[in-house]
C-alpha cells in the first residue's frame, strides 16, 4: 500500500481541477478541528477581555462591562512594558504561568503543580516530539497510537524521528492493549531506539476516554521500558460519554507508588485551539513537565523558536479562569456549556446515523472532536479506498472529510474521519449529503 | 576559550542571587530588541484595527475612525468563517499575503513577486534553517557571519546544522569580504557539507549597509559555490546612515543576467518584531522563496508546526500597508516617522559616546537596532571578557547588555551588544551607568 504523504485531500485543488457544474453550492470541510471556520462563535468574554489588552483605550470604554476591563488590566500588568507587542519570557508570561498552575491543581483535585514546569508554546506537538530525538547513531523512535492524530506523523518526521505504531483495539472501543504495547516495542528494539510513547486521551480520531486502570497500566509499561510518556490530553473538556470522566495521567501517577510517582518522565499538553473554545488561530498551549531531566527542560526553555504570541497566551488564561458566578460576564460565559451540549448530542448524532449506513461501523466518541468509522467496502474498491472516498465525496457532495491514513492507518483497515464540533445543521448537512454518495456508490457494486 | 551556550546573562537570575542593596532602582534590558518592553508605545492605528478583528462588536463603534473599521471590516473577511480563531492555510492568510507582493513590488520598484513564493511563519529563522539540513551522511553546515545575529548559533544547533564562520571586517564598517568567504568554506568542506550562507543586511548587531556591488558579489560567490543564500533583511525598514539606502538581495538578483537571476537560490525575510513597530509578542513574519526548488517549496508549506497566529498575520498585513495620506488616521500613523528618527539620533549618539570612552571603540550603525562596540581591556581581564563586563554591569548599575560571545565571536575579540530601539532617555540612562561602570573598572587596572 502506497503511503499517502502529501496527498492530503484538499478542498481548493480538487475543485480548482473540475471545470463542471456541481449540485452544490458550498464546500464543508469537517476534515480537521477548526470550529470557527465550521461557524462556531468566538466567546465574547475571552474576545472582548482581549480587544482591550490590544488597545488599552479601551479601558476607558463603559460599554465594556467592569470584569472585563479589570480582567485585562490585571493582565495588561503582567505584560512587559504593559504591551502585548512584548516579547515576554521564552517559557510564557509568568502571571499565566501561575495561573495554569492554579488550574492544573484543581483539576487534579489538589495535586501540586509548579510553574518551573510550565511551558508555553504556539503549538506544543513538535517541541515534544524533538524532546525524543536522540544524540546516538541509532534513530529514536516514539510509540505511536494507530489511529494517531493526523497532524502527528509529520510532526514527527520533521523532527527526524522514527514512528513506531502500536494498534488500539478498535473492537473493544479503541483500547489500549498492553499485549500489544509489548510486541510494538518488541519489533522496534535493535533497530531504532525507542525513547518515548505517545498517547492521546480523550483519543484523536478515536473518541475513547481512559480509566484510572488503563492509565496505570500504560505508566507502568512505561516505566519498566523506561519510556518518556508524551500525554496529549488537549480534548480534557470534551469528554460527554456516559459513566466517563477525564482523569489526568498526573494525577493518577501522583497517587501510585514512589517507584512510579518519582521517577516516571511525563509531559502533558494542552491547547487553546483544541477545546471547545477552539481559538486555533491565536497559537497558544502549553505543557506541564514531570519528573523531567532538569537539563531537558533548560533546552526547551532556550528554544527562542517557540515563543508564543502574548495574545494567545492572554487567551489561554481566559480559557483556564474564565468567568465566577457573580462576576457580570459569567452569564454570557454559560455559552460554552452549550457548545459542550452541542458537541455531545452531534457525537451521538452522527454515530448513530454512521452505523444505520450499509458497509460502515462506527465506535461511539466518549470525549474528543472526533468520530472516526469504518468503512466496509467492496473488494473492488480496496485499493486506498479511504482516500479515494474522500476524494469522490468532495468531487460528487462538496463534503471534505480526513482519510484515515493520514491518522496513521496501514492495517487494510479503512476509515474516514469528522470533526463534530460544529453548528448542528452543518452536522446534519454533512451527513446528509454523505448518505446520499455512499448509497450511490454501494448502487455500482450491488 | 570555553562556549557561552546557556550561559546568557539574565537579569532575573543574577539579581535574585544577591540580597544586597542596589545603587540602582530598576534593571534595563537593551541586551536585546524588546522595544515595548523598554518603553516605545505601540502604533495606534495597528492596534484598533486588531482590536476590531479581535472583538467585532467594535466594528460599530463610532469612536473610532471610519478607515479603522473599514480595514478590520476587510481583514476579518479575508479570515475563514469570519474570525481570528480559525487556523487559516499554513503558509498564512491569502489576503496578507497579497499585501506582501504588493509590498514588496513596491519596493523593489516593480520587480514583480508571487504568492506563492510567500511564507508566513511565527518565527522564520527556525525554518530557513531547517531548509539547509540535509539527508547526507554528512553534516549540512551553514555559512553564518561572524558576529551574527545573538538568537542564531542556538537555532542553527537545534537544526542539526553546523555553523561555520565567516568573519565580517570590523575595521572596513564590519564589510562582507570575499577572500573570507573563500577561506571559511575551503575550511568547511570536507569536514561538513555546505549548503547554504547566511547574512543580515541591515547588519545585526553590526549595523552596517550593504551596497549594490557588495551584494552582487555575494550572489555571484553563492551561485559559484551552489549555496543557498539565507538573507536576513528584516531592518529593512532602519536605514539611517548618510548616503545609505536599503537594496534588497532579490532586486539586485532580478537585474544581474539570466546565469545568476534564475538560478540563485535565496530566501529572505522579513518581520513584524524587527520593525520599528516592535510588535515582537505578535509573532509574525514572512519568507519569500526565490529559485527555490518545488519539493522544498512543499516541504515548507507542509511544516503545520510554523502556523503563524491569525493577529499576528492580520497585524503584518497592517505593517506593510499603512494608511495613505488622505486617511483619517494617516496624521496618527506619522509615529513611525518619528520613532525612525529617535533610532537614528539614538544610534549616532550613543556612537559618539561609546567611542569617547577609554579602551572602547565603536563602528557606527548605519542601520539597524544594534551597536557592537569592542572592548579593548587589559590583559589580566581577558578570560571571557565580554561575559564578565556584562556580568558586572549588570551587578553594579543595573544594566544589561548583551555579550559578543553569543554572537558567535570567538576570535579573541571582545564586545557588548546594546539595543538603541528605546526611549531617548532610557538610552542616556544606560550611557551614564555605563561610563560610571567602564571608568570604574578601568581604575582598578590602571
């Protein structure tokens, strides 16, 4: 099977490329976590919080409620020179250092955080991934979930490291399998150095959520390789599945053992693009560092490439102290539970109406932007079915969705990936049009 | 003589470790170009009009001027779903960078330029040099002036690129001399692949100009020796000395004959922190990629890690496209003209001063944020001068410059780097505590 690198299926040059009428009239693109582009709102609060950082006149403005300016004076003072045009310290502005580690405490319902920790970037996955390149002659590798991310395994080939995959289990709702785990890290030793595993939780494309067991059980394997644990945890606010709750793999390292809880190397990320909020375009996120080697976290603090702009990091600490009750913006602020009931009722949506369809199974999401269903298709059209599927949805419905091997997938296995973060109607016009090409196309193979 | 890395002089860390009382109430910083953050106020006209694209309410806000809100109104239709938290495409906003070509069209006078070859990044010198690591079994290596800019030896290191250095002439205005070039690559080759050369112009920190004919002979040196020239011209816009101007490397490249101008690779870049403006915490910039190779060309647009924050873009498209005469808000944007003028009168002062002190001796700036004056001091003070005559500056007035070291001087020459991008009087400031501090140590050795 041929690699799909850089055959990423893109709106713009398949149309560019078809001169012909088409039945409709605009093109959706769920491909990718991109909210307001899918015609999601911004939060007022975090915005107008942020319009008066960028021009501080602003202050003045009594249309503008109290919360807000005092809000962005109190950050405005934490800038250097009181502009958002400094550059501010290379680990992030220390007032939102303090306060991520205010939020990580009582998320972790007390676990202790440190803002020596704490660094903030505009896009944490490469600086993780160069974490894992190693000086030896052997290439590093990092175990990488298959599905993974479908932004990861370039990432990781820009950072010259080798992707080894381990299978979750897509039968047992996208499990982690430690069986497998073993046999992943078993075939890479001897030819690369394995240094680090990746895992996503909430899963991207894949929608599972973790429990405090399956966590445990990957810190000990991680552990006992001695592998650093790279957590991508950025989905943490979306989790909707029912009996599920998001649990940090700190805070369950925290309450193991001091074999463990001392001694495993852990990284967690977090980002302003992939909540609910879904401010992507203000490039800001951080990681938290635990049991890390004091002289890897002096690198990443001297990585001058990646600053993250003062705005975005202005942004993220609105995302992580929003609103109190009381406060005459927390009324507004209740919008964001509505995104969070939007996006659990579009899971739910599209999962059911996935698996109504002929020659498509779909696990149901528990957390994360995601569904990601199987498709079930003729031998005939086995061939990199996923991504000509996709590229004959886009050509025939205007419907732009991600083939699943850009999440990594080799495993003549094919799927298809939607982000459901969206307004409800775009969901349902997406699903629509996708019945309407996959019926048609089950039609020329009866 | 031992390596400088990571031991950056930092005012927090060498102040936090003396509990003594100080001769001074407040540290200046001018080791590096922060200029909020010394002082200088942002342009008002570029912060409404992101402060509207930020929060769009604003857009009917009759306290600002209708040019204000008719620009916001145009760039927040050029966002997708109409927000700065979209992702927008990887190699930026398609609106910004048609402003760029424009920009550049204009200033080249007429030499026409394409969208796409424009790159938008937060942070362009991570990627350049990412450009020159190679698959070889040998090391890629990079010609890099010496001195050079303070924030590249750690760049071109976390690239996995050799740095090789060339020496600019300090007693000929720190020129580009081709009998060098000769030597430092004769001296690379072998040992390490050379695939591209770097250079400032503007210089940083050097502050000297090149002329057409200095340029013209780095072309032909860089198309002899198949390098790809790597052209940091971000103080494009902080020409000031007598008789100077600024030629762009891609203007000289399109009017020399057809054997260089359509084979010479050449990159070069361009930012919003560099500028007068100092919009450093916005994080944007741009690369315009001539020559250059299609596969690279994808590569580049591939690297999802280099998306630029939405603000940033949208504030750099203001940058280059500034109000015309006639606008409302043109009166207002004249700052600019003024903030030109004090770096300029800054750079000239501060010239005359540092060459009037005993055992210094100072090129004078002919553009640029920067002077590099060399210290000329007594032998039993040689170990790592520089180092330490920040160090002690720091300690005994509160003044932080930056030294040579870490513009990659290791030839047994010593100087200091300071910003003149700030208020006149924080300059004078930093003057007097400076001689009070030269004088002073200058006694004990007499």
């Amino acid at each position: 099977r041929k690699s799909m690198r850089g055959i990423r299926v893109s709106p713009q040059s398949v149309l560019q490329s078809l001169g012909v009428p088409k039945p409709f009239k605009q093109v959706i693109d769920v491909s990718s976590g991109d909210p307001h582009k899918s015609g999601l709102k911004p939060m007022s609060f975090l915005r107008q919080v942020l319009a008066v950082c960028v021009y501080p006149e602003l202050l003045n403005n009594e249309g503008l409620s109290l919360d807000v300016r005092l809000r962005a004076q109190r950050l405005l003072e934490a800038c250097d020179g009181g502009s958002v045009g400094s550059y501010g310290q290379s680990s992030g502005v220390p007032h939102v250092k303090q306060s991520i580690v205010e939020f990580i405490s009582r998320r972790d319902a007390g676990v202790s955080s440190n803002t020596e920790h704490i660094f903030i970037s505009p896009g944490s996955q490469i600086i993780v991934i160069l974490l894992a390149r190693g000086e030896e002659e052997t290439q590093s590798a990092v175990l990488t979930p298959m599905p993974c991310p479908h932004t990861l395994p370039m990432l990781v080939e820009e950072a010259g490291v080798k992707l080894v995959p381990y299978h979750l289990i897509e039968e047992q709702g996208w499990a982690v399998d430690l069986d497998e785990l073993h046999r992943a890290l078993k075939a890479a030793r001897g030819r690369y150095e394995p240094r680090a595993m990746y895992i996503s939780n909430p899963g991207n494309p894949t929608g599972h959520v973790q429990d405090r067991k399956s966590i445990e059980e990957v810190i000990q394997f991680a552990a006992a390789e001695r592998l650093l644990l790279l957590v991508d945890e950025v989905y943490q606010d979306s989790v909707y599945g029912p009996d599920k709750e998001f649990i940090s793999y700190k805070k369950v390292l925290s309450e193991m053992n001091s074999e463990y809880s001392e001694t495993v190397e852990l990284i967690s990320f977090h980002s302003l693009s992939s909540t609910c909020m879904g401010e992507c375009g203000l490039r800001a996120g951080y990681m938290e560092m635990v049991n890390m080697d004091p002289e890897v976290k002096h690198t990443v603090y001297n990585m001058r490439s990646a600053h993250a702009p003062v705005t975005g990091q202005l942004a993220l600490e609105l995302m992580i102290n929003p609103p109190t009750p009381g406060e005459p913006s927390y009324d507004k602020y209740t919008q964001i539970l509505l995104i969070q009931a939007t996006l659990s009722q579009n899971a739910r949506r599209a999962w059911q109406f996935l698996n109504d369809l002929p020659w498509m199974s779909c696990q149901p999401a528990m957390g994360g932007i995601y569904l990601y269903p199987r498709l079930h298709l003729p031998s005939e059209l086995i061939e990199q079915a996923d991504v000509l599927y996709c590229q004959k949805l886009l050509e025939e419905e205007g419907v732009c969705l991600g083939a699943g091997s850009e999440n990594g997938q080799d495993d003549q296995r094919y799927h298809v990936r939607l982000c459901v973060l969206a307004p409800p109607a775009t969901v349902e016009e997406v699903l629509a049009r996708l019945r309407t090409f996959h019926l048609r196309l089950l039609d020329r193979f009866p």
